[in-house]
C-alpha cells in the first residue's frame, strides 16, 4: 500500500478548489437544474440493495474529482493487497482476511506456508457438525437432556456482530435462545442465569484474545455458577466452548482442546462474525443460513473488488463521506434504520468505522493534520423522528446521513410497514427540500421554515435475509476500508484502547486497598477516595 497525504495530492487540491466554488448550491437547485439526478447518482446491487445518493451535495464534477481522488491515492491496489493477503495490519505485522473467510471455495491465499482455503474448511466443518448436532437435539448436556439455550459471552467485536445479525434475522431464528453477557457490571450475567438451566445450557465464551477483562470475569462466574450446580468440574466440557486464538489460556480456564473454535490472528475482532465468532448464528439461524450471510458478504466482497470506482458502492459512499468530512468539515454521521430488526446496526458500525479509523498518525508515522473519520451515531428511523430529528432540521449542524429502509415485509402488518416507509421517503424529501419559499417567509414566521439542503443516503434493502444483510455489512466493511486507506492510516489496529485498559487493572488494586490514593492527578486521586469512602 502507498503512504501518500491525500491533502498533497492534485485531486485533493482540485476538489479543494470544487468546494470553495459549489459549497453555497442548494440540492433543491441541482434536483431543478437536472432532472435526472436519480438515474445518475443511484446504484442497484442484484437487485437486494438499491443506493441512492442523488440528495448530495454533489454535481457530477465532484464525483468526478473524488474518483480520480481514489485513483491517485492508489485505492484499487489497496484492495488488492487486502484480498491478496498482504500484511497490511503493519503495526500488528497481519494480514487482513475477513474476506478470504468469505471466500470458502476459491481462493488460494498461502500465509505463512499455510493454505487459507484448508483452514477455513477445516473450521467451517466444525461449525457446521456442532451447529448441527445442536440444533437437531443429538448434541445433550452432562444430564442427557437436550440443549435449550446459548450463552455468548463476549464484548466489541466477539459479540456486537452475532448480536446485531441475531437481532436482524429474528424471523430466521429456530427454537435455541439466545443470550449475549458483554457488560461486566455484574447484573448482565446474573440476571441471565437466572433465567436458564444449567442442564441444558452451552456457554460460548467469545474472546480472540481470550484475556478480555469483561469477557473472562463474567466466564468465571459462569463456570462457578455451573460448577456449584452441577457437582463436578468434568461436566463443563458438555457444556463450555472457547471461541478463541489463545488456545492456551482458554484449556487453563477449563476448556477441551476439541471444544474450542479456532479464529485466525488474520481476522480483526470486529471484522470476526464469519468466522468462529459466528458460531452463535450458526446455532440460532442454522449453518445453511449462516452460510448464505457469508455468500452476501462474498458478493459484496466481489463487486467491491471488481468494479471500476465510478460504479462501486463501498467506495462511493466512502468518497462521499470524505466530501462532507473533509471539505465540508462536517463532524458526525447519521446511520438511520427504518426497521426494528436492524435497530442494533448504528452500535455495529460505531465499532466497525470508529475503531478501524479513528486515528491519527499517518502510515508513515507522522501526526495528521487533516481530518479522519466522523463520529457515528445513530438509532432506529421511527424514533430519530421523535428525537434528535429537529437539530437535523432546524439546527446548525450539517449531518450526513443514511437511510435504510426495507421494501418486503413478509408476515408482519403491511399496514405498519408502509406507515414505517412513508417517513422513510418524507424525513429525506423535508431534510433535502424543506418547506421554504418565498410566500412562506412573509407569510408565517422563520420559526416554522425548514431550509432543507440537507445531505443524505436512501438505501434500500428489497428484504431482510442473511443473504442480503451479509452484504449490507460488507458494504459498510469496504467503505471503512477505502476510507482508511485515502486518510493513510492504519485502519486495522486499535492501539487506543489499550491505556484504559491497562490503568484499570492498577485503579482496581487501588480501589481494594485501604489507602487513600494519590498517585494520580488530582481529579482521579479524590474521585476515586470518594468512591471508596461512600462505598464502604
Ligand atoms: O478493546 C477493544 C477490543 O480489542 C476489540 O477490538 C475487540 O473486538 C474486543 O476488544 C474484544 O476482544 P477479544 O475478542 O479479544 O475479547
């Protein structure tokens, strides 16, 4: 991959220049200057996803520069090198291949000596035979009763992605209940205890790393749980599994070398759900569909690796997201779901966007001095509209945003759905036009106009499957990628959480002491005496 600053480029400049000449137009004007916007700035995906991005702040000399943009930041060969394997994650000295993971049949990838397309094989196998025997009854716990429920244990990205994809595919979701135990307050993992029995029970415990605080505190009290109930330590291997690369800490914490489900250092945490870290899909959903979200992924996968930038939906969204971020200087985005079903997908891409690019240090080691990614937020579209909808109106901010919406609704109200819809179609037409004419401002009082030219995305999914949510999710992938790769930096580490997670283990010594503490600065010295004095 090329370290290039993109603000030395020539398209950054020329684009720079764009701006200071169009940052005034008014997407009302540039829908009435062309009247076929739709057709030139929409894209169809199979005929699953529909994109369009005609309400931008966009003519067709933007898309033009950002293009060539991409093509002088090298961003094509970056995808190549991606696929290829290459050791692109250079400060973890990885490769990145959540898209070989998708690519089961094909490809021929050798890291480090060894064959991909085994090792991926080998480990679906396992998968597909567990999920199998699970969902089938032939699978039973210590008392030879059949398994009733699954307890992912896991956080960011060893729980986010199986969580968000289970909550989007609930209708796919067979008779095993779910539980997903991320927080480590404590509550979170007694309160779901409560509600299982420890005979028919299988905890996952989720963690690339398999030292992730939250993740082993609330295993042990999990294990301690089973152990005190069933009697017998030798009883957990019916019942715990190890999702994991750290073969050795998870056989130390009680698990079977067999029951653990093997994730490839080459695979990011929140880039894991088609792997191992699927497993709980693939129990929920069956290994058939888990299989059909991974082939959605692969024909994202495809399309973003084949096509040329001026059709490619990752990168389009991705340069249009520059535009506003880096011209406009706008500072967040909006990911707007009109479906319940896809309520948790802001929370996945926080991780996926913010984690892989919330940086700022070049890839050639130099501080930035441009902007890198946006901050993403988001919630569902029905209750965005009885929230934060009015700043998006009204208020000072420019907010790119993007719709989704879902066209097919099988079994639930039609009724509902189109009601659902129609806001869809009428939040993106009042942010995009407003109510303002001239009349309207003599007439009534400023309180009461909307300005519109306000940016967003409309995308549309024709319905929600694995298939097509396995390439929604690729999608957004690819745009964290390309994105990444024109800011130069390192989208797959994440040096930045580390510092709070190492002061944490001195800060709890500290808070089980008797001491008052001082070794810190002074504000975190006396909240933490006030939290020991009170608590006592
Ligand atoms: O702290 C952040 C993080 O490292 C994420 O990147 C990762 O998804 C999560 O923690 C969980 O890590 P692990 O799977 O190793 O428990």
């Amino acid at each position: 991959m090329k370290n290039i600053n993109p603000t030395k480029t020539f398209f950054w400049k020329k684009l720079q220049h764009h701006y200071n000449r169009v940052r005034k137009v008014k997407i009302q004007d540039l829908f009435k200057e062309d009247k076929s916007r739709f057709l030139k700035f929409s894209k169809n995906f199979r005929d699953i996803i529909w994109i369009d991005y005609s309400k931008n702040k966009i003519l067709e000399e933007t898309m033009k520069n950002l293009f060539n943009l991409s093509k002088e930041m090298d961003v094509k060969s970056a995808i190549n090198s991606m696929f290829n394997g290459e050791k692109i994650n250079k400060t973890e000295n990885r490769a990145v291949l959540h898209t070989a993971i998708r690519n089961r049949n094909k490809n021929k990838i050798i890291l480090d000596g060894i064959k991909i397309k085994e090792e991926v094989r080998k480990i679906f196998k396992k998968i597909e035979n567990f999920s199998e025997d699970v969902i089938a009854g032939n699978w039973r716990g210590y008392s030879g009763k059949r398994i009733t429920d699954i307890v992912n244990i896991g956080i960011g990205g060893s729980d986010l992605g199986p969580r968000m994809v289970l909550k989007s595919l609930k209708s796919y979701r067979n008779h095993l209940k779910i539980h997903f135990v991320y927080s480590s307050d404590g509550i979170h993992i007694f309160e779901t205890l409560k509600k299982i029995s420890h005979e028919t029970t299988l905890f996952l415990i989720s963690s690339k790393t398999f030292s992730t605080h939250e993740t082993i505190s609330n295993s042990e009290i999990a294990k301690n749980w089973f152990i005190s109930k069933s009697k017998n330590i030798k009883h957990m291997q019916l019942h715990f599994f190890a999702i994991s690369m750290n073969y050795k800490k998870s056989i130390e914490f009680g698990i079977e070398k067999k029951n653990i489900f093997k994730i490839f250092d080459w695979i990011g945490g929140r880039y894991s759900l088609w792997s191992s870290v699927g497993l709980s899909i693939a129990l929920s959903i069956g290994f058939k569909n888990f299989e059909n979200l991974l082939d959605g992924a692969y024909a994202m996968d495809n399309h973003f690796l084949n096509t040329t930038e001026s059709d490619n939906i990752p990168i389009i969204l991705a340069l249009i997201s520059i535009w506003y971020n880096n011209f406009f200087r706008s500072e967040t985005e909006v990911i707007l779901p009109y479906s319940q079903r896809l309520s948790l997908l802001p929370t996945y891409l926080q991780q996926c966007l913010m984690e892989s690019n919330g940086k700022s240090v070049d890839r050639l080691g130099n501080f930035i001095k441009y902007q890198t990614c946006p901050i993403i937020w988001g919630e569902t579209g029905t209750n965005f509209q009885h929230s934060f909808c009015q700043l998006m109106h009204q208020g000072k901010k420019l907010i790119p945003c993007d719709f989704i919406g879902v066209i097919q609704n099988p079994g639930f109200s039609e009724k509902c759905h189109e009601e659902t819809m129609s806001n869809f179609f009428s939040q993106t037409r009042a942010l995009a036009f407003g109510n303002f004419s001239k009349k309207s401002t003599k007439n009534s009082n400023l309180y009461k106009v909307l300005f519109g030219n306000r940016p967003s995305n409309s995308i549309l999914l024709k319905k929600i499957d694995p298939y097509t949510i396995g390439a929604l999710i690729s999608m957004y992938e690819h745009k964290t990628f390309v994105q990444g790769v024109i800011w130069n930096i390192y989208s797959f580490d994440q040096w930045g959480v580390e510092l709070g997670k190492k002061l944490s283990f001195q800060i709890l010594s500290d808070i089980r002491n008797n001491k008052e503490i001082d070794n810190y600065d002074d504000s975190t010295n006396n909240i933490i005496n006030l939290y020991k004095k009170f608590k006592k």
